[in-house]
C-alpha cells in the first residue's frame, strides 16, 4: 500500500530538506492498475538500473539516491508506480535527469510483457497536513506515434510547468 505523506517524509530526511513543503513526488501510475514491482516488470527495473548505473541498484521494492552534480533526487520502487522525490529548489540539470528516468520507463514499459496501455505522472506535495495531488499528465502507451522524442517533450513540459 502505498502511503504519500510517508513517503514524503522519508526523502525529506534523505535529501536533507529543512521542511517537508520542499519535497515534490513524481510518481508513475498505471492505468489500470498493475503491480510495479521487479517480479512484475522486470525489463523495466533493469532498464533503471542500467540507467542509473554506479549509483543504485533500485532492488525490490527499495530505493536509490542519485546523484546528479552536487544534487540529489530519490527512486522508490513501489507496487503501485515507480516514483521519483525531489526539492522544488532543484536545478535544471536534476529535473532533465528525472525526464529522462521518466521516458526511460515508459520505452521500457512498451517492451514489457504486462505492459499498461497508460502510465499517468501525479505530483504530490505537503502543505500543512494536507498532501496536494495533481494529475501532470497521461502518457498513452499504445499510441504507436508516441516516440520518445515526442514523449519527452510532453513529459519535460508538464513537469516544468509544474514547479
């Protein structure tokens, strides 16, 4: 089961953020649901690994730091959607990373034997004691004129348009 303010709050203590209020979560969901773990995507968290490769493994259902310069943002393997932490400080360079981790995925989830036909990316942030939700963007997996290129750029907007 996948609790947001608990996850929140882990990388708040990993990335050395001063308040929770700092902390955005990108998280992948199916639609429909499926479970995302490495048993049940295996191509895909492979592919991650190779991806961030010195830095991780992402093992089942663990998480990973990675660096990028002298930031960091955070990669949690969780049964209903990968999800990446970062600041709202971040650089350009760390929300590129994270495009790129994200486009990642979703090639590799069209390679996958149980593959979902979309993948939705939800920002969640704490203000106070509430968590805020926003749908950034649905990523059609069975539209064939979906290239990477293509989906990169709409993954690069929605998420800059979002800081």
């Amino acid at each position: 089961m996948y609790y947001p303010e608990k996850s929140l709050k882990n990388a708040k203590k990993l990335l050395v953020s001063p308040d929770l209020e700092n902390v955005v979560s990108l998280r992948l969901e199916p639609e429909p649901k499926t479970c995302c773990c490495s048993d049940c995507w295996p191509l895909v968290w492979q592919e991650v690994n190779d991806s961030i490769h010195p830095q991780g493994p992402v093992q089942h259902e663990g998480q990973a730091l990675i660096k990028v310069g002298s930031e960091r943002c955070l990669l949690v393997q969780n049964e209903s959607g990968p999800e990446i932490l970062l600041l709202v400080t971040a650089s350009l360079s760390v929300v590129a990373a994270v495009v790129n981790l994200i486009v990642a995925i979703c090639g590799s989830l069209r390679k996958e034997r149980k593959c979902p036909a979309k993948v939705k990316i939800v920002r969640r942030r704490s203000f106070g004691k509430k968590i805020a939700e926003d749908l950034l963007v649905e990523i059609d997996l069975d539209d064939s004129t979906a290239k990477p290129d293509k989906m990169k750029g709409i993954i690069e907007v929605a998420i800059k348009n979002s800081f």
